[in-house]
C-alpha cells in the first residue's frame, strides 16, 4: 500500500472472516524507543533505554524540519478503573515533557500529588536512584528525608535536584532545546490501548509523537493510526549535490542526479529543487509538472528540459533548498542552447595585479572572412563578467548568409580603459592568434558544431602579454657560478614585425630582473624578439642613464650565437607571471655587462641614502669592457675602463666609480686630470700604501675608501705600516710618526682614516660593508638598517660628504684641506674624529695649552678632594683604541703636573679637558704638560701646589643689608678650590662663592633679618676657619613713592617720601645737592623742599641714613 501499512489475511475455503485494517496517519511518526513506569506512579526512573528514549526524542527536537511539533502520550496497565487511569497516564505524559522542557515546576506539582509513604510512589528508593545519579555516591537517609520534606526547605532542595536530574537523563542541559509541542504537548490515553493484561509493565509507557501539518482535534481514538516510525535526524547537515550540467538544447532532454545524504529525508522532509534565470534570457523545466519547481525527499534523477536559449554562459541555474527553508544546499549553472554553440571567453592581463582580467561588458563579434567581400556578421554578443560570450544557432549556414562552411574568426571591441589599459586598438581580432589551449582563432571552411564548452570556454588573450626574466651566469667573484637575475632598471624593448621589425614598446626589469608587459600594436604572425640595452636609468635613486659599451648595442634575441631565442607568432602570451621566458645572456660578455649595471646600482643607492639624495649621479656615464693600458682607469670624465682582468672584480669598478664622483663634485675636468697626471701631483698608478703626495693620496684615497664600503675586506682595509716612498725609487718607510703627517701623503692611510671615521661615528656598526647582492638591492642586506638610517645619512653628510664637497674651493686639494673641512664642519666632536685620523699619521697638530682653572691645590692632589682642573687649549683628542701609524704612541691626551702624570682625563671638546692634579711634593708651582700623538704643550707655572693653613683673617664689608645681593671679600690663607662659605652656619650656594686664589674669596650673600652673623670658610678636606669678628646686618631705608613726582623748575615744591627705615637723622642728596630744609615726620614719612632745577629734565634723588644705608627716587623739573 502506498501509505505504508500492510497486512495479510487467511481465510479458508467456505469460510467467511471479519477483519480490520488501521491504516497509518501520515502526519504522525514515532520514536520508537519507550518510558515505562512503576504501577502507580510517574516517577522516570534512570534506566539505559529510558535515557535512550529521551536522548532520542531530544535529538528529533534539536534537529527536526521546520514546523514539526512533539506530542508525548501515557498509558496505563488495565489494574484500576479509568477514573484514576486517565488522570495517571496524562501525569506520565507531563512527567516526559518536562524532562524534555526542563520544568522542575512540574514534577514538583506531579511529586506532591502522588507522594505517598516512603516504600510507595515517589519514596526512599526513587529520591535515593535521583540524588546517586546526580552526586556519583548514595545518599544518607537523612539526606533522603530532607528532600522528601514536605515543607519549604525541601521543595527548594528538590526544584535543585529535578533540574540536575533532568541534565543526567538527557545528557544534556535542556535550556539547550526548543520543545515546540502540539497543544497542549502531551495526552494521556489511560488503559484503552494496553499491550498486556493484568500487572504488565510495557503497558504503563510514555511514547513520543512527531507530528508535521494541521490538526483540528486530536483524542486516543486516533492513536492506532500513529503507526509510521521516525527516522532519527542525525546531529550532522543534509547535504545535496546536484551533478554538473554541462548544456541542454532547447526541446530536449537532460537528466541530472540530484543526491541527498540522508536519503530518504525523515518524515514530512522534503527538498525543494528550482530553475530561475541569473541574468539575461532563457529558459528551461522540469519535465515532471512542466514548471521550474520540483519537491523531492530522497537521491533521485530529475530530467530537464530546454525551453528558451540563453543569450550568455550558464545563465540558468538549479538550486535545492529544504522546503521551506531559505539556506542553498546546493547550486548547478547551466545554459540552454541550439544546435550550434560557442563558449567563448576573452581575458587581458592587468599589469597591476599581475593578473588576466575578464574583458567584462565589452561587445565580441563571430565573423564570417570573405575574400572578395566584406566579412559577414554572423553574430555579436556582450561578454560577461567573466568575460564569457556564448554564440548558438539553430542553422550556422543561414548565420553565415548562405555559406556551407563559412571562416570564422571572431573580434572584440573595445572601449574605454580596460585593466589599467588605455591604449587599446578599437578591435582585437583572433586571426593569427591561438586560444591558450592552441586552438586557433580562425576556422576557414568551418564544419563543427561550434568551439568550447561551458566549463571550458575557449579563452583568448587580447594583446600578447609576455613575461621574461633577464638572468646571467656570474663568472667571478663572490657569486661566481650562481646565475643571477639583471638588476632593476634595465630596458628591454619588444620589437615585432620582421628582423628588426619596429619597436612596439620599452619596459624595464623589475626587482627579479623581470619585464612583465602587454603589446596590442601587433598583429597574427608577426616575428617577435627582444632587445636587451646594457644600461640602467633611476630617477628614484637619482641614477641618471648609464651604459656598458657594447659593440652590439645591446642584445637583440633572434642573433645567431648561443644566446638565441625565438618565439611563436601566434600565441598570445609568452611565459608566465610565476614562470617568465628566460632570457640567459652569455655571449658577447653580455653577462659581464649586466654585472657592471648591478654594481652600479649598488654604488648608487649607497650614494643616494647616505647624501639623501644630494648625489644627483654622473650624466651619461659608460663603462668599457676594455682598457687601453690593460689596467682599469676612470678617465676621462664621464667614463671607466676595465680590462678583462677587473671585470668580476666589484671592488675595483667601484674604486673607478668612485673617481667619477671626484672629478664631478671637486670640479675636475678631463683636461686638468690629465694635466695633473702629467705634470701635477698625480701619479698614474697607485697601490695602497704609496707614499707620493696629498693631492694623489686625496684623489686615490677617497676612491678606496668608497670601493671598501663594497668590499668584504678587513678592518682597516690597508695594511701602511711600511709605505713605499715613490720619490726615492721605491724605498721602504715607516709610516711614522715621526715625521708627523705623512699619512696625508699615503692613499691606503687616507683611506683608512675616512673608513675609520665612516665605521665608527657615521654607520655605528662592527663592520660597515655592503655585502654583494643578487640584483643590486643592497637595502636588503645586512646594511640596510643603517643605509635607512637619517642618523646614520645626516652623520655621512656632516662628517664626510660636505667636508668633501668644500673642496670644490681649491684649485689642487689635498688631503690636508679635506680633514680641515671635517674639523670645520665638526668642531663640536672634532676630538673624536681626529684620533681616528691619527691612527694613520694624519691630522697631527700638535696641541696646545692657554690655560688652567683652578691653578692651585693640596699636595694630597684633587683626587683626595674632588678636585678637577679644566683645562683651555686646542687638539686635544678623545681616546681610541690603537696606536698612531707605526708608532707606538697612545692615541690619547696625556696630561701632567711637574712631571707626574694625571689620570683620568676627560676631554670633552678639542678645547677642552678636566684633569684631577696628582698628588706632588713640595709645595710650590709646576708646568702643566699636555700630549698627544701629534706633540706636546707646556703651560709654564700653570699649576701651584700649596702646603699652608686655612685661616680667615678679614671679611669687608662688615656692614651689609638685610635686601642681600651685596658682595663681600674674604681674605685670609690656605683657601682650596670648592671651598664652602657659611653665614651662621647656612652655606652660601656654591654659585654665590668666588675662591680666585688661595688667599681671596668674593661671596654674594642672600637676604636675611638684621643682626650679628658669624662667617666661616670650610676646605673640602673638612678643615675650617671662623672669621674672629662679625659681619652685621643693617635694614636699609626703602622708598615706596614720592608726591608728587615733579613740579616747577624755579624750586620750592613740598615733596612727601613715604617708605620706611628713615633714620631721625636722614639727609636727602638732589642731584648731588645735599638739602637742608629735611623733615622727618615718621620712620616712614618726610619732607623737603626743591630747589632750582633745569626745566625739562628728570634727576636722581637719595635718601641716606646715618650708617651710609640709602634708597633712590627720581623727580622730575617741569
């Protein structure tokens, strides 16, 4: 039967029989798992299959379709009447339910009215089941009677322990579920429906109903008919898969399986699959029912049919959901075609993303090629977002305006800015042209049923995209025999046509030495090559065009030698963005070339971080692979020259460079280099440790310090110890000291002292070098964090960039002049940086001394009080590690006191030291003597050793005034530097004292009140001397105003002062006159009279007390 339920029957011949047959609801299914009960009770006990039960039903509820509602049912044995059966089996049922709802409240309503003595319903044994599977250990008795009580205490006890007694037979919280029950959730059946008679057991059960659709009234009557099993959801999701469609032609029919993971879905399930249009025109439908939606609920095939052709690729589309439900489980595109379809689809590469972009939205026309007339349009379509475009017929030769077998090709328009492309032709035909697959693009006397498939469009390319990688193997040096990427910034022209052909764009190599390009000035078999020119332009790092001199002009792919390539004519694209064409240039010393190029990028990032872009380069610079003198030179200027010898060599193509930037920023000019190596003081050869002369020193000096910034040598890079004298036929000298300086004659020791410097105060680092690069990227080495420093860049332009660039001043530099640039330009720490100069027997100037402060001490020394000297004078250095030349001379400043030497000295300028004297017998004045490695200076008597009491004998004035601020002298013996002095025991500030020699102190003394003070002088050996007299403080008569302030010049004005500490015999001084008509009125109030004064004119007055204190006002003569 349809609905399910089946049943069979015997029946004997010539017999009759009644039966009946319950048909199943379909709406209704059942868990099939069961509750059953004690007689006369609803208490659940904590039974395996009962956990089952309600697990189940828990698992139905979490994961049941949309719309489905529980109903629980109870039943009872046929033991008792119906009166007390019904009202128990809907307590049964309301018992399950509250389980599942997580209702305490319930069961406590349930416990209270079945609550009978401690062996019955709801007693000891089913309290002791509940409180072992909560807390893991039986109960005590007592705790029993405590959750049986029937007083509050005990309801609260229990509402605790229903809720965690419901967690243990669900296994899980039960806040976790959404019970939606069929109203009202539960019936109780009683004993019409027992499955035994008498005392049986499965009888008093509780089942679980599943019910899906409407329900005006349900009753027990209806239960026989609940016969349909659930099927249990799992908790994991239905899956559907829809298999691929690849077409389907209009009036035909496709089948596609559609497979369901729970196969068939649980009841009242079912899925939803439905045809709609994403974008443009089309149709299709279900064959079954003839429309776009179809309901299923298990894996099944499903046929479709074309309706409508679609106007662009799988624009139709098939989705399942679950019924009612608005989450896709599953999506197929297809595309309704005609007899005859093409699936096309056009790209074009982005050389922003590094990419193929669709051509979206633009218009592709199939063409038909005539040869003696116009092509024909057979069709013309808009390319998708992909960049697809489908073309289908019913008749292609009617398409084609007659043509059995017409030529296709077909041809993109174009308009406006595509992937970053503004220079598209308005066209782009595929005649000539291969799809990426080879397929060509065009199909003369064509004879299929069309091109490409939905899920493999045939793709062509507009323009030809080509991606090469400039590489060279590298035959010396510290890469030799890697193959190693050409540097950024080389150009590399695309040519087309012919041999040559014409230039159809430059591009220029990237970080890997790559050129990724697109070219559209071209057609269908035209040749292709490329054209590699050895030379490198940067504006970024100021790096203006350069180039390898090269017989070839460059490198041109389609030349017969072993670095020839050749590539199609008709493919769209050449190499890839992960797998460029490799072009390997080898012949020709191309590969040498490329190595100069990355150098001199190199060099020239180095210039450009550390001037911060003041190095603007060489204009047109080329280097030659070859050298007439078969040594490398840089001359003239504008051009190096390197033998075979030096071209692996990237410390000397550096050391040439660097010439350049000598002849460029010094202002020498070609002609006048030559006429110095002629007739001047150039030589023309050079070695590190030639003693020749400061001009030569300079110019070969400061290329070999650049090229060791590129070199992984030692420190210092040269060894001068011994220099070869070249005006002595090569003997061999000390490079001294002494004579003092003849490192500025010596190119090794000049460049020592500049990398010294640039090591130690610019770059700050153990070992400043640039380590080679693969591609010229020296920012990604070791060096890069302090190349990237602007401390480290405005330290190079102080210390040495500037100081070099002053010599464009001097018509013949020397070394000598550029390290009285750095001096000028670094006073402030110009005693750090000559001893690294010195080191190399340079910058020796002698120092010198002026003066020393204080000039006196204890014979114990200043150690013993803290006593320091600063001492005044010039080339005083700071000290280094090292020795001075070939000397074994300290590289320090030593300073000492009648022949004892001082320790420590400080120097904290090449001005100025601080010095603690040593300690020295006896008493009297010594020379202060102070050395370097460039000499020494003697202050003559500079210091006095003093062996004498400390002794105040005098303080003037005696009188001073309580405002403070006056001046008073103390004179006596044995007063030592840092002396304090003490007004009644208050210590003046150390500001406030003067100690000018051991015998004379000036101290400025603070405000304090009137009276008598004592003064005392303390030594900072702890001696001290008190002052036998006292110094007395006086308050001084002040003046606040005076009126009025001015009046008549012919005299007889009455002044008032008001102020206070007037003396009774005060006088009044104007201008000089002292007035007699003085009368005080108070201590703070008097009067005179003026005199005659000259009109116009403002004069001082004084008022003076008796003890000579006064106070000034000033009145002016109308």
């Amino acid at each position: 039967m349809s609905n399910g339920a089946s049943t069979s029957l015997q029946v004997l011949t010539g017999q009759t029989a009644l039966a009946s047959l319950s048909v199943g609801d379909p709406r209704f299914c059942l868990i099939p798992d069961r509750i059953t009960y004690p007689s006369a009770s609803s208490f659940i006990r904590p039974d395996a299959p009962f956990k089952i039960a309600l697990k189940n039903t828990a698992d139905r509820i979490q994961n049941a379709p949309p719309g489905e509602q529980l109903l629980v049912v109870g039943h009872t044995d046929d033991i008792g009447s119906p009166s007390g059966n019904d009202p128990l089996s809907e307590r049964r049922a309301q018992c399950a339910l509250a389980v599942l709802q997580g209702n305490p409240a319930m069961w406590e309503t349930i416990f209270t009215t079945e609550r009978g003595s401690a062996s019955g319903p709801w007693g000891n044994d089913n309290f002791r089941e509940m409180l072992t599977e909560v807390n893991g250990t039986a109960p005590s008795q007592s705790d029993i009677d405590q959750h049986r009580a029937a007083n509050a205490a005990g309801a609260a006890l229990r509402a605790t322990l229903f809720a965690a007694y419901f967690t243990k037979l669900l296994g899980r919280t039960p806040s976790t579920l959404t019970v939606t029950p069929l109203p009202p959730g539960f019936l109780g059946c009683g004993q019409n429906h027992i499955l035994g008679a008498g005392h049986h057991e499965p009888s008093r059960r509780v089942e679980f109903f599943f019910f899906r659709g409407t329900a005006t009234s349900l009753d027990c009557s209806l239960y026989p008919t609940w016969l349909t099993p659930c099927v249990l959801i799992p908790t994991g999701p239905i899956t559907v898969t829809i298999a691929p469609i690849d077409r389907v032609r209009v009036g035909a029919t496709e089948s596609v399986l559609v497979t369901v993971s729970q196969s068939p879905l649980p009841l009242g399930a079912t899925l939803t699959l439905e045809i709609s249009i994403t974008a443009g025109a089309g149709a299709a439908e279900f064959v079954t029912g003839g429309g776009t939606r179809l309901e299923i609920n298990r894996t099944t095939s499903v046929r479709l049919r074309g309706v409508r052709e679609s106007d662009r690729i799988d624009n139709l589309r098939m989705t399942a959901v679950i019924t009612g439900q608005p989450a896709v489980l599953a999506q197929e595109d297809f595309t309704v075609v005609r007899a005859f379809s093409f699936f096309l689809k056009f790209e074009i590469w982005n050389l922003g993303t590094g990419n193929f972009d669709p051509l979206a939205g633009q218009r592709v026309r199939m063409m038909d090629a005539n040869v003696l007339f116009s092509d024909t349009l057979m069709a013309e379509g808009t390319c998708d977002a992909q960049g697809r475009v489908l073309f289908t017929f019913d008749d292609l030769t009617a398409a084609a305006d007659g043509e059995m077998e017409p030529d296709i090709y077909l041809a993109a328009q174009l308009s406006g800015t595509i992937a970053g492309h503004s220079d598209l032709p308005d066209e782009w035909s595929t005649r000539g042209w291969k799809a990426i697959d080879g397929t060509p693009g065009y199909h003369p006397d064509f004879t299929g049923i069309g091109l490409g498939t939905p899920a493999a469009p045939l793709v062509f390319r507009v323009g030809v995209d080509f991606h090469v990688r400039l590489q060279y193997p590298v035959a010396g040096g510290a890469r030799s025999g890697s193959t190693d990427p050409a540097a950024p910034g080389i150009p590399v022209d695309f040519w087309a046509g012919g041999r040559p052909g014409r230039r159809r764009g430059q591009f220029r190599t990237d970080e890997n030495g790559e050129v990724h390009g697109v070219i559209f000035d071209i057609s269908g078999g035209d040749e292709v090559h490329f054209h590699t020119k050895f030379e490198m332009e940067d504006a970024a790092i100021n790096l203006p065009r350069a180039r390898v001199h090269m017989s070839q002009s460059g490198w041109r792919t389609f030349w017969s030698d072993a670095d020839r390539l050749s590539f199609p004519s008709d493919e769209t694209s050449i190499g890839t963005q992960s797998s460029p064409q490799l072009l390997t240039a080898t012949e020709n010393e191309r590969n040498v070339a490329l190595y100069f190029l990355k150098v001199l990028r190199e060099w020239s990032v180095f210039l450009f971080q550390m001037t911060g872009g003041d190095w603007t380069g060489i204009n047109n610079l080329v280097m030659f692979r070859r050298s007439l003198s078969g040594v490398a030179y840089s001359w003239p200027v504008g051009e190096v020259n390197f033998p075979p010898s030096s071209h692996w060599s990237r410390d000397t193509i550096a050391h040439e460079l660097s010439h350049q930037i000598m002849w460029k920023e010094v202002n020498f000019s070609s002609l006048g280099i030559a006429y110095e190596g002629i007739f001047g003081s150039l030589a023309l050869y050079h070695r590190s440790n030639l003693l020749d002369n400061p001009e030569h020193a300079l110019i070969e000096g400061w290329a070999e310090f650049i090229e060791n910034i590129l070199d992984s040598g030692r420190t210092p890079p040269y060894h001068v110890l011994t220099v070869v004298d070249s005006f002595s036929g090569g003997t061999s000298l000390p490079l001294g000291p002494p004579p003092n300086n003849r490192g500025e004659s010596v190119e090794g020791a000049v460049a020592n002292g500049l990398w010294a410097i640039f090591q130690n105060h610019v770059a700050v680092v153990p070992r400043a070098n640039i380590p080679e690069t693969v591609n010229g990227d020296v920012l990604a080495t070791s060096a890069g964090p302090w190349l990237t420093s602007s401390a480290a860049r405005d330290r190079f332009l102080t210390m040495i960039w500037q100081p070099f660039k002053d010599l464009a001043a001097h018509s013949s530099p020397t070394s000598t002049h550029l390290f009285e640039h750095i001096r000028s330009r670094n006073s402030g720490n110009w005693h750090e940086l000559q001893p690294e100069l010195q080191k190399f027997n340079m910058a020796m100037a002698a120092p010198s001394v002026i003066s020393a402060f204080p000039h006196w001490g204890p014979l114990s020394g200043g150690a013993a009080i803290g006593l320091t000297l600063t001492v005044g004078g010039d080339n005083f250095i700071a000290r280094v590690s090292g020795t001075a030349g070939s000397s074994s001379i300290a590289l320090e400043t030593q300073v000492s006191f009648g022949g004892a030497t001082a320790t420590p000295v400080t120097v904290s300028a090449s001005n100025s030291l601080t010095v603690a004297p040593p300690p020295q017998a006896p008493a009297g004045t010594v020379d202060v003597v102070v050395t370097t490695p460039a000499g020494s200076a003697t202050l003559h008597a500079g210091f006095t050793y003093i062996d004498e009491p400390l002794l105040l004998n005098n303080v003037i004035p005696g009188r001073v005034s309580t405002q403070g601020g006056d001046l008073i002298s103390l004179t006596g013996t044995g007063f030592l530097p840092g002396a304090i002095v003490s007004i009644d025991g208050n210590a003046l500030p150390v500001t406030a004292v003067q100690i000018t020699s051991p015998g004379d102190i000036i101290a400025e003394l603070p405000a304090r009140g009137p009276g008598l003070a004592t003064v005392t002088v303390q030594n900072p050996d702890a001696t001290f001397s008190i002052w036998p007299g006292t110094l007395e403080f006086i308050t001084p008569p002040q003046i606040f105003s005076i009126f009025p302030p001015s009046g008549p010049a012919t005299g007889g004005t009455l002044v008032d002062v008001f102020g206070s500490g007037f003396d009774p015999a005060s006088s009044v001084v104007l201008d000089t006159m002292t007035l007699a008509n003085v009368v005080q009125l108070t201590s703070g109030h008097l009067q005179f009279t003026t005199p005659a004064g000259a009109a116009g004119t403002c004069v001082t007055g004084e008022v003076i007390n008796p003890d000579g204190f006064s106070d000034t006002f000033e009145f002016c003569f109308d």
